[in-house]
C-alpha cells in the first residue's frame, strides 16, 4: 500500500514538493485556501490582460541549480523567452539602470560626493578589516560594508520604503539575505574600464543575473504545468481549501483538520508538509505550542497592495521593472510585463503593476482603489511615464503575508519556532512563509525537489 504525504500549500514550493514526491510513487494531496495554485507565483486575467503578483522571472544561470532549472526548460508548454534587460530604479528624482552603477550614482549626485562616498565605502571595509565587533542590525551591516554616505542616500532610504520597516529594527540575517556583498574590486574595474564587470559578489540570491526567463502567456504558466504533471502522477489537488486545525499526539501530527465549502473533514497521513506561514500554522496547532505565545500581535510578514492599471499606450517602460528608492514615493516599485513577452497581442494598450508596501490593516492597506490611483498618477506624471487622460481602467489586489521580515526582535523568536517544528516526527516544512526565508522561484523549486528526496528516504 502506498504511503500517503499530504502538503498544505499549492505555492511553488508545495506544488514542486508534491510533483517529486509523486514522480517516486507516493499517494499525495495537496491542499490550497485559494482558488488557484502558484501563490505569489501566479497570473491572473483582467480586461483581456495578463498580469502577475508582481515582476517574475526565471532565473536560469545558477550553477548549483541546474539540475532543477532544467527539469523546469525541459517542460513543454511553457513557451519561455530570454529575457535581455531586468530593471531600472528611481533615485534622486531620476531613472537609472538597476543595480545602480557609478555613473549613475554620479549623475544623481555632485561629482564632489560621489568622490566621497566612494572615500567612504574604501574607509567602511578598511575598517571592517581593523575593528572588532559584529554589526547588530541592517544599518550597521550595511554602514560596514557600503559605508555612512551610501547608507543615508540609497541602502536606508529604499529600505524603509521597500518594507515598511526602520532598518535599524531589521535583522542582519535579512540583510545578508536581501543585499549582495559589493567587491571593491569589481567596482573600481567597471568605473575605469567602463567593461562589463558585475560589483556584486556572484551565487547570492539578490546578485544581477543574465540568462533570465518569463513565459509569454504570464509567470503563472509555469505553477500550472506543475499542477498539470502533478496531476497526471496520480496527485490529489484540493482547491478552497484550508487547514483548520492540526492535532499533534506524542511528538507527532495524529491527523489534520480541513474545511472546503463550510464542510470540515478529517486528514490523516503517514507524513504532512507545510508551506504555510510559520505564525499562522503554529496558532493552528493543539495543543498549542509554548513557542506560540512570544509572537503577540507584532506581524512577521509584510504586506502588499497591487494596483495594476491598464494604459492607452503601447509601453509605459522599456524594462521589465522600476525600482523606486526615493522616500516621498508611496510605492516601491512598477513593472510591465508586456516588455518581456506578455499581452503583446495589445499594439495600442499595455498594462502596469504598482507595488504599495505595507501591513495589514495599516492606512495603506485599508486605502481605496481611487486613493491609490490618485497617488499614483500624481507620481507617474513626475516622472514623465505617462498621463491621467491615459488611464483605461484598474484594479486592485492585495497579499496578506508577502515578504517575512527579520527583525532584530523576532530572529530569536523565529528561530525557536523553526526548532519546535523540526522536532515533530512526521512533519517538513519548505517555501519561503514555512520557512521564513526570501528566495527566488527557481531556488522555491530546487527546495521542493530536494525536500522530496529528504521525505522519501525516511518515509
């Protein structure tokens, strides 16, 4: 008889971990609050238009992952394009390349101060090289390493805006997780030689990347061939669903609570796998756990609002985001899929994604669709992207847990809740909510496999 696994989430990680799990024989379900599968990976339809939760792409030039990513091109259907150029970034009221290189820094800046914060980023890792002492927040790190100047101009800025957060409350683990170590080396190169050479140090999450992917009907193509093979191996999915309660016995999880339509029924399998936020599946758990309680009401995930807009012009950009480091903007940042494949069936009309950062039932969160979209006009007129009068229609979306957010608080808290979880028998947790960790779609995917492999040798 085949052993049965049962994965709560149908994001990339559960649906990857369910796919592999399926391939080697098991019995596996697979249970989604939503209506579709993909979570942040998705793509939905509006007007005729295709958008996603937010700019996606396929990152294909990870060594270590190859395996994983060409399991993934391999896959029919998913009519993948190349993707040449990435982002740009709002500093200093201007639209620059992303990352930001040293020409651009001096020309958002006075010659006479770029000189000095390149002084002073020279000075930082003199520093860090002589004096003793671990930096205890995001500040300090980031002070460390790209120096004081740098820091009040760009890094604290767009942090701020990016997450809602003081960076002084953020964690160092976060910002080792969010922002490449810069090589001095590489820098100085590129400003000289003007060749192309990267700053940023290579195999870090957040490094620029080359062989970039996106399919051409939308991101979502791709969770939804996973759904499909998945399928296709026997696996079970549940759609509507969402886990209720989780009833532990002796170290272990004795069966499961699941509710579709108003109508509850119990889950019982011989190993469970949990991609859900790590707070909400400990406040789900009975008995509850002690580690529970030290959470309180401070929320661990930040929170978007997305408002994407339809244009009467055949391009608002020509790169596939903008980021937006400067602190008055309300939002963080604007992409266009139309510029890497998708809706390009629309020759006189485009659409845009808006990117409003912040927590649950804080003021944005609660703002109405007009009020953002009159901050946004407001904003997009500034920077010459486009006009009021070009507006068709919009629409509003919004996600609950987002990004997890280290704090200097929580890391402690967060790490003790990991330990409680790891040690109940039956149970792994993979993705970026279970696991409280940013990583990239084709990283969500690599860990899905590789969890699968974990499971089966102890199943």
């Amino acid at each position: 008889m085949k052993k049965k696994i049962v994965v709560f989430g149908a994001g990339m990680s559960g649906l990857a971990t369910g796919l592999a799990l399926a391939e080697k024989g098991f019995d596996v379900e697979i249970f989604e609050k939503s209506s579709f599968v993909g979570g942040m990976a998705a793509s939905f339809e509006y007007a005729g238009f295709v958008f996603d939760y937010g700019p996606h792409l396929f990152h294909a030039a990870k060594t270590e992952n190859n395996p994983f990513v060409k399991k993934v091109l391999a896959m029919p259907g998913l009519d993948l394009v190349p993707v040449a150029s990435r982002a740009s970034i709002v500093f200093k009221g201007k639209i620059f390349d992303y990352p930001l290189q040293v020409r651009n820094i001096i020309r958002g800046l006075s010659i006479t101060y770029s000189f000095f914060c390149f002084l002073d980023l020279l000075k930082a890792r003199l520093a860090k090289k002589l004096v003793k002492g671990r930096p205890k927040n995001f500040e300090e790190f980031i002070k460390k390493e790209y120096g004081t100047l740098l820091y009040n101009e760009y890094f604290g800025p767009y942090t701020k805006r990016a997450w809602n957060t003081d960076p002084k409350n953020l964690s160092v683990q976060f910002a080792k997780g969010r922002i490449p170590p810069i090589s001095v080396s590489g820098l100085v190169f590129k400003a000289i030689t003007g060749k192309e050479k990267s700053p940023f140090e290579k195999n870090h999450s957040h490094s620029p990347y080359k062989d970039l992917h996106y399919p051409k009907k939308g991101y979502g193509v791709i969770p939804e061939k996973f759904r499909s093979l998945f399928e296709k191996r026997g696996g079970k999915l549940f759609l509507e669903t969402r886990l209720k309660q989780v009833f532990a016995k002796n170290g272990s999880i004795a069966y499961t609570l699941v509710e579709q339509k108003g109508i509850a029924r119990k889950v019982k399998a011989d190993f469970f796998v949990s991609t859900i936020p790590i707070t909400g599946f400990l406040e789900i758990i009975s008995p509850p756990p002690g580690v529970l309680g030290i959470y309180g009401k401070k929320q661990v995930y930040s929170s978007l609002v997305l408002l994407y807009l339809i244009v009467k012009k055949p391009s608002v950009m020509d790169k596939v985001c903008i980021y937006v480091a400067d602190p008055e903007f309300e939002f963080s940042r604007i992409s266009e899929n139309k510029t890497i494949g998708a809706n390009r069936q629309f020759r006189k009309k485009t659409g845009i994604c808006i990117e409003f950062p912040c927590y649950v039932g804080d003021e944005m969160w609660n703002a109405s669709k007009e009020k953002l979209l009159k901050i946004s006009v407001q904003r997009l007129e500034k920077l010459g992207l486009l006009k009021e009068g070009e507006i068709i229609d919009a629409e509003l979306k919004k996600l609950p847990n987002a990004y997890c957010i280290s704090t200097t608080e929580n890391e402690k808290q967060i790490g003790l809740s990991k330990k409680f979880l790891q040690s109940i028998k039956n149970l792994s947790t993979v993705g970026r909510g279970a696991n409280f960790k940013y990583v990239n779609v084709d990283e969500l995917i690599k860990d899905g496999f590789e969890e699968a492999e974990k499971i089966s040798r102890i199943v």
